[in-house]
C-alpha cells in the first residue's frame, strides 16, 4: 500500500519516496516482496500516482519472473478500500501478502514466517507489543488465545486502549477468502473509512483461524509519518548496520558516524574513520583503511590501499572504479567512473581522474587532472598537470607510457602519445606524440627587458 499523502512529511514529494539508507522507503519493501518470490507485486498508488509508478520502475521492482501491477486508490478511502483496488490483479489461488510502503524494514524471515502461519488457510497477523500503543489498533483475543478482532485506536473503548499488543498493517491471507472478506466491508465507524482490520471479525464469524505472529524486533514495524521519524529510523537502521560490520571484525572509529547507503562487503582488518559514506556496492579488501569524511560509491578497493581523509570515490555503473593493493589517495583527491587504479599507484590531494588506467607504480601526486588517459607503469606526473580531452565536441585519448616524467603545469593535448621513458618539461603544451626517451619542451621563450617601469596612474 502506497496511496498514501504523507501530510505530515510537509513534502511535495510521496512519502513513499522519501529516501532511508539511500532507497526509497518503498524501494525496501518491493525489494523484500522479490526476495520473497511472490509470483505478482501489486502496488497500490494514489498521491502522486505517475510519479511513484516511474519510481518503482527505476527502481526495479520486480524481475523477469515476477509480474508488476499498479492499482490506483482515488479518492482515498481507508485500508480496506486500497487493497479493493487491488482486486483485479490478484489470482483466486495463493496467499496475498499486505504490505506497507512506509514501513521499510521488515525482514524476509519475518515475513516468511508469517507466511508459514498462513498456511494458505489461516488469516495471520504480524503484531507487536509496545509501551505506548497510543494511534494504533489494538488486537483483541479470545480466552482461547486466538484473534478475535482489531479494534482502532479512535474507536476502542477504555479497556481496549490498555492492550499493549498492536496490529503492525501487515498480513497474510487466503486469496479467495480475501477477496470475499474485501467484498463484505463497510464504513460505519468513527473515520466514515473502509478498514482492512474489520476483515479479522469476518473471519472470527465464519470460523476461519486468525492467528497473531508476533515480532519482539518494534524497529521491523516501525513506519514513517514526519521528518523525525524518518532520520530516527535512519539512525536505527544505520546501527544496526554498523554493529553487523564489527561484530564481522571491521573497525569502525565510531559507529553512530557510520552511513551505509548500499552494500559493503569487508576483508579482514578493514578500518574505517568517522563520518564515511558507502553508496551502490563497495567492497574492500584486507587491511583496507578508509580516512575520515571519504565518499565511496561503487568501487573495489583492494588489500592495504589506503583512502586518505575527504576523498571522494564514485565509480557510477557499470564501470567501477578499482583502486589496486597498496595504493594510495587523497587526502581531498576524486575517482570519477572509470579510474582504474593499478597497486601502489598514488594519487594525491586535488587530483582527479576519470575514465583512465594508471598502470602500477604510477603517481599524481598534486592538483592534476587525468581524464580519457593510459598511464604507463611508474609515471610521475607533475602538479598542475592535465590531460585536455575535450574539443568541444568529442572526447579524445591520451597515452602515456612506462617510465614517462611529466613536469609541472603541463597541458597534454589529447589524441597525444608521450614515449615510453620520455620527460616532457614543466609548463609545456604538448599537441604531438613525442619520441620514447626524448625530452620535450613547448613553451615561450623568456624574454626579459632591463630596468623596465610599469605604468603609473597619472596624478592630478
């Protein structure tokens, strides 16, 4: 379910899509939904209908096995209403699963187990008990144990308000039953709304077994309505995160100012310095240590690189960036899509590459720019330095081989070869490929005239 305005989010933007730990919240639950197999998605729409749709689409809800349906919900009319309009995409066989999209974190092996509870026969509910239940509806049982009724906060009674143990919006029932319980709702309560919750009395009244699953894990359930409750369960999520990386042996300078934003995978003795964010999929290798205040996104960095403090990674897709086994950055350098990095290459503060392979050994260890570019093994490669790749309208490749020296503040005008062992000197224009082993040298010669006055403002 994803109809929903999200009012208190203050927003132009879909609750649903309001981003935590890098996703939208409804990019977690599809994705859960997938692991689970579920043989179609349904994905109930109503405020901001179109652009949720596009969302899920981006995001990619659903795999070449799995059918994605959309049902929009208008006017809004409760919970029971939105999983009406969902009808016409359900198969009379099965189970359905109802699913929240403002609630991002449940498990898979939660709702596998809800699953089992189902059995394809029975109505199961998730629930949990909370100290203070206050806005949510309560599950009533009979003294046999079983469910006998959701009752919601605005319409409980005092008695019913002192239950603890609350319905989380998350259940699994027979398709067929479903959709003749859905058939049967009606609005007379407090809200003038169709509740999915009024489907458990059906179910009592018919005899079909209604069970509670019960969770002891509230942050699972917890959905979210504003801004603070949105960055609490971020810093939730984040910790668990971060005790999981240390409990497999990182070392993480201080988890609370830890942000994982997709997925990373660690060798041993991984260190990792406060405030680091990984996007997309990162993997570091033995003894990799990461400085403070570093951005990594897609990128393989392997053992004992070490990523100086402020550098920022972003390998996009499907290139990647590969840092090699002993190599150093930064601190304050930029790996941009395709830098291709061979071990113990140096790259250092203000310096940045992109869509280039540094050979092993190679430096650059100051203000310098390397775009489109191959670099031999052991080049150094002079501060102020760039490749110009760009003629304004394509973009063209510069070779540098083995052994090349480039002084400082050179300008290497791509398509251009610099030779293998050649020097090219400090404040060069180079627009030729240059010989293996010469020195090249392109600049103006010095002029200098003796005793020369500058220009003074005339006076008054």
């Amino acid at each position: 379910m994803a109809a929903g305005k999200g009012t208190r989010m203050k927003s132009r933007l879909p609750k649903v899509l309001h981003r935590l730990a890098g996703r939208p919240l409804l990019g977690h639950v599809t994705a859960t939904a997938r692991r689970l197999g579920a043989r179609r998605v349904v994905v109930i729409t109503g405020h901001g209908a179109e652009q949720v749709e596009a969302a899920v689409q981006d995001f990619g809800a659903s795999q070449a096995s799995q059918q994605l349906a959309f049902a929009r919900q208008s006017p809004q009319l409760g919970t029971g209403h939105a999983v009406q309009q969902a009808l016409p995409h359900l198969s009379g066989d099965g189970t359905v699963l109802v699913l929240s999209g403002d609630v991002p974190l449940i498990a898979e092996s939660t709702l596998r187990a809800l699953l089992q509870a189902s059995g394809g026969e029975r109505l199961a509910l998730l629930t949990v008990e909370l100290e203070d239940p206050t806005g949510y509806g309560r599950v009533v049982t009979a003294p046999s144990g079983g469910v006998r009724a959701i009752v919601e906060h605005k319409d409980a009674n005092e008695q019913q308000r002192a239950i603890r143990e609350i319905y989380s919006g998350v259940m699994a029932a027979p398709a067929a039953r479903l959709r003749h319980w859905l058939g049967q709702l009606r609005n007379d309560n407090a809200q003038g709304e169709y509740y999915l919750t009024d489907v458990v009395r059906m179910a009592v009244d018919e005899g079909t077994a209604v069970v509670a699953q019960r969770t002891t894990d509230e942050l699972q359930v917890t959905g979210v309505n504003s801004p603070a409750q949105l960055a609490a369960l971020e810093r939730a999520w984040q910790r668990r995160e971060a005790d999981r990386l240390m409990e497999a042996g990182v070392r993480l300078a201080d988890p609370s100012r830890f942000d994982l934003r997709g997925t990373l995978d660690c060798a041993g003795d991984v260190e990792i310095d406060i405030g680091c964010i990984f996007e997309g999929e990162v993997t570091l290798g033995e003894g990799v240590r990461i400085g403070a205040h570093c951005v990594i996104a897609n990128a393989r960095i392997e053992a004992g690189a070490v990523i100086h403090p402020f550098t920022h990674i972003d390998g996009g897709k499907p290139e990647g960036v590969v840092v090699g086994a002993g190599a150093l950055v930064g601190p304050y350098a930029r790996l941009r899509p395709g830098a291709q990095l061979g071990a113990e290459v140096h790259i250092g503060n203000f310096v940045e590459v992109k869509n280039s392979q540094l050979a092993d050994g190679a430096k650059a260890n100051h203000l310098a720019y390397l775009g489109d570019a191959t670099v031999g093994a052991r080049v150094n490669y002079g501060a102020g330095s760039i490749t110009a790749n760009y003629d304004g309208a394509h973009k063209h490749r510069t070779v540098i081989e083995a052994d090349v020296h480039v002084g400082s503040n050179c300008v290497l005008v791509a398509p251009v070869t610099i030779g293998a062992g050649g020097t090219i000197g400090g404040g060069s224009t180079i627009t030729k490929s240059t010989e293996p082993g010469a020195l090249t040298v392109a600049r103006g010669r010095a002029v200098s005239f003796a005793n020369w006055q500058r220009p003074k403002k005339a006076t008054k």
